[in-house]
C-alpha cells in the first residue's frame, strides 16, 4: 500500500467535519452527527482502497519483472526413447500371444428368506 493509515484517518475526518458543517443548518444536531458519522466511515474505506489499489498497481517487486516475458518452445528430442519403447512393447506382444482367460471371484448370494421373514420385516418397518 502507498502511504500510511493517516491518510485514511484525515480524509475520513473531512468527510466527517465537511458532511457535518453542511447538514447542520437543515437537520437536527443527532441527525447530522449521523450523517458526518457515516460519511466519515466511508471516506475512510474508500482511501483504504484506492491505497490499496494504487499500491498494487503501481508498486511491482524489481526482482519479477522478468518472470513471464519468454516462453520457451523447444521440446527436447526423444525420438530415441519413443523408438526403443515402440521396439520394447513389439518384444513383449510376441511373448504373451496366450490368452488366459478372465477369471472373476465367484459372487455369494444371501440365504433365501421365507415369505414369513418378509413379511415380519415389512410390518416391523412401517410401524414407525
């Protein structure tokens, strides 16, 4: 941020002191203390961000300035290795050519409940 908070204390206290001095003649004394309160509130954040933002926008580290500005677009050569594993995956089809079926685990089915079971489970649940 540029600056110190001093800043926004003295704006927010004109804010306040000018909204006050205008209002004072056509409202009562409550209504334009109100009235400076809360111009003296928003004055203050107001300077809070344009502090903000001018701190961001114009204070930049030296040391980045040169991050982002070139873009490297050489890829390094692999067509070797792309080759040799073209060659490996040759060498390994020619080795497996059996096929070996899929050989799943058996599912287990649950023991057959009797109607009766059902029956006492279905008036256990619609009871509550």
């Amino acid at each position: 941020m540029i600056g110190t908070i001093l800043w926004n204390v003295v704006l927010g206290v004109f804010g306040f002191i000018l909204s006050f001095i205008i209002s004072i003649p056509n409202n009562i004394f409550t209504t334009a203390l109100k009235n400076g309160i809360y111009s003296g509130i928003i004055l203050f954040l107001v300077a809070f961000l344009f502090r903000w933002i001018f701190g961001t926008l114009l204070l930049t580290a030296p040391g980045e300035t040169h991050i982002g500005n070139k873009f490297d677009l050489i890829t390094p050569d692999e067509s070797d290795e792309i080759h040799q594993l073209i060659r490996n995956d040759k060498e390994k089809e020619a080795e497996s050519s059996e096929f070996i079926p899929l050989n799943p685990p058996k599912l287990v089915s649950k023991r057959v409940l009797e109607p009766e079971e059902m029956v006492k489970a279905i008036r256990h649940m619609s009871e509550d």
